[in-house]
C-alpha cells in the first residue's frame, strides 16, 4: 500500500516536505520560517515569557547587571508615562517614581522587584508579556564585533598604546602553543566544529544581550546546548552544515526565544563573517580569539557557581520561573568542554588565518 504523500507535508505552511517536529507541540514543520508563523504562534509565543523571566532571574548582583536591570525598568516607566500622559504629575508618596522605589532594592532578585512595582505595574507588565511587546524594554545591545576600526596610515608616539576594541571586547586569554598541545597535524574538519562553537558563542550572546556575568551557568548551559560540537563532539564536514545546526538547535531548545528574528539563520551567517573578518585587516584573529576566551571565562566561571533558591511574589505569580530551570552541566562537562575550547583557541593562533575573509 502506497504512503500517503500529505502525511510527509509540513503541517504549516502545507507545500514543503516536513524536515523537523516541534518539541513542545509536536506538529511536523519544514523550516525556521515556518515554526516562526503566524499559523504556529500560539506555540512560539510563549518563549517571549520565558525570555524575560530568565533575564529577571539573575544571581550574584553587580553594577553592571544592576544598571542593566535599572535601564529597562526605566524603559518600562517611560513607556507607561507615554501612555498616560494626562496622570497627575504630582503622585503622593506610595506613587513616588519607579527609580525611588527601586533605589535600595536587590534588582538581581526578582521578587524584591515585584514588591516595589504599583498594581497598575504589574498589569502593565503582565499585558505586556501576553502581547509579546516586552522585549522592548530589554535595553539595546550592540554585538562588539559588528564594528569596523579604522588602520590608521600613520602612528604618533602619543597614540594608545592598545586600540579602542581592545578595551571593547572581551580579553584575549593566553593558552599553551598548539605545538605542545599536540603533535598531530589538526584535520581540516576542525574548523568547521570551530566554527559551530563560534555560532553558538554568537546565539548566546545575542539571547542573553551581551551579558554573561548574571546567569553563567544557564549561559554556559545554552552554549552547549546549541552546539553539537561541545555537548557531543559532533564532527561537521562543511561551513553551511556547521552554522545550520546551531539555527536548528535553537529552535529546539525549550528555553530560548524563537521570536526575535525570522531571519536568525541569515543573521547568524553574517555573525559568523564579522567575527572571522575581526575589527580590521591589521588584526582580522582578535574577535575570534576573544569569542573564544569570552567562553573559556565562562566555562571556569559557570564551574563556581552556586545556583539559590527563588522564593516570592514574582515566583508565585510566574511558577515556571521555579520549575522550568534549565538543566546545568555538571563540573566534569564543564572541565571537557574547557579543554576543548582552549585547544580551538590555541588552533586559531597558528591555523585560523588561512581560513578568514581576504
């Protein structure tokens, strides 16, 4: 008996031969195009939830993440006084502004945020995360490596010692030469896996905006999440097949939002040249190279980190916040996968400029 052909169709968009299931609702699909429609929005949505959860779920406070939180806490009073600008400016005391409120508050701890947040807040806040609008607030972040320096033609004696992107990117780490590492010739399908892990650095960064410090174990979990190379030693034969895998591990990651951008696989192509292009021909290694340390600091910091119980209003209100937790890697995958990514960033010194744009 004959298999029926409409049994092999993507059950979105109805015309392509399905490739992928969705891991949450099951529904055969035939690209990232179609997970992200319309048609499939009701599945999709829900990342944009817990995408901002995650945020506000911080560990180990710092100014930088405390002035992280304060500029989209910010964002959110400013977007509530656009939309009401007939209040009274004049508030009584309980209605002071949201910055005083949150002077003296924890702002790595959720639930001490939720407390100082007015009724009308926290209405605000929750239509916001029905509708999916809440990323706005997540203050704007700028990938370091999508800038360009300028080579100047001449150098004067009181020119910086160091280059501007030096202090902008993350700090080169020094790791034996490759020569001592091993003996053996690398294959050439390294750089392909290289690549993959440099995807994955790519995906994480732009999930987590830019920041690492506040949630090292979740980040160093999504890392390896996303790349097959790290979390199985998948070995990948091609540059197109390298980058595909981490797009397609993305989507199935229950704990990264799918809705940022229709076009993630073009976007992460083009991560991938920008990194390997560097900041200018003089250095076209260094974004790589820091790419690359940025995850070794993260693997040895995420190997510190004590995970603490999250108790309060804001846990109450949003339980998945408790239970949705994402699964941390134990010490041991953490060491192996540090070991690794210091044999790529040794590689890269002697081999990865044979590889890089001309």
């Amino acid at each position: 008996m004959d298999e029926d052909p409409e049994a092999a169709l993507c059950q979105l968009c109805r015309d392509g031969t399905f490739k992928y299931v969705c891991p949450r609702c099951n529904i055969p699909y035939c690209s990232v195009r179609c997970y992200q429609s319309q048609a499939h929005s009701d599945c999709s949505e829900q990342f944009y939830k817990e995408n901002i959860q995650e945020y506000l779920k911080a560990e180990g406070p710092d100014s930088q993440s405390k002035n992280k939180m304060m500029e989209m806490l910010k964002k959110f009073e400013n977007e509530q006084l656009d939309e009401d600008d007939l209040r009274d400016s004049e508030d009584s005391d309980d209605e002071s502004s949201l910055t005083d409120r949150l002077a003296e508050v924890d702002l790595d701890d959720p639930d001490e945020v939720w407390d100082k947040l007015l009724p009308e807040e926290r209405q605000e806040f929750l239509e916001l995360l029905k509708s999916g609008d809440v990323t706005k607030l997540i203050p704007e972040w700028e990938p370091w490596w999508e800038k360009k320096y300028h080579v100047p033609k001449v150098r004067f004696l009181d020119d910086p010692v160091e280059p501007k992107y030096v202090e902008e990117c993350p700090r080169i780490l020094s790791v034996p030469n490759f020569s001592v590492l091993t003996k053996s010739d690398p294959s050439p399908h390294v750089y392909f896996n290289f690549i993959n892990v440099l995807a994955s650095f790519a995906v994480t960064a732009r999930y987590l905006n830019g920041d690492f410090d506040a949630m090292p174990v979740e980040a160093a979990a999504t890392v390896m999440r996303v790349s097959k190379n790290l979390s199985n030693n998948e070995v990948f034969l091609d540059l197109d097949t390298a980058i595909e895998s981490v797009s397609q591990s993305v989507i199935e990651c229950s704990w990264i939002s799918l809705n940022a951008d229709p076009k993630r696989s073009d976007l992460l192509a083009q991560d991938i040249r920008n990194i390997l292009a560097g900041p200018n021909d003089e250095n076209p290694l260094f974004y790589a190279k820091a790419a690359l340390s940025c995850l070794i600091t993260l693997m040895s910091s995420a190997r510190k980190f004590i995970k603490k119980p999250v108790k309060g209003a804001f846990s109450a209100q949003f339980p998945e916040h408790v239970s949705e937790a994402v699964p941390h890697p134990s010490k041991d995958v953490l060491t192996k996968c540090l070991k690794k990514l210091e044999y790529y960033l040794s590689w890269s010194d002697v081999h990865l400029l044979k590889y890089c744009p001309k």
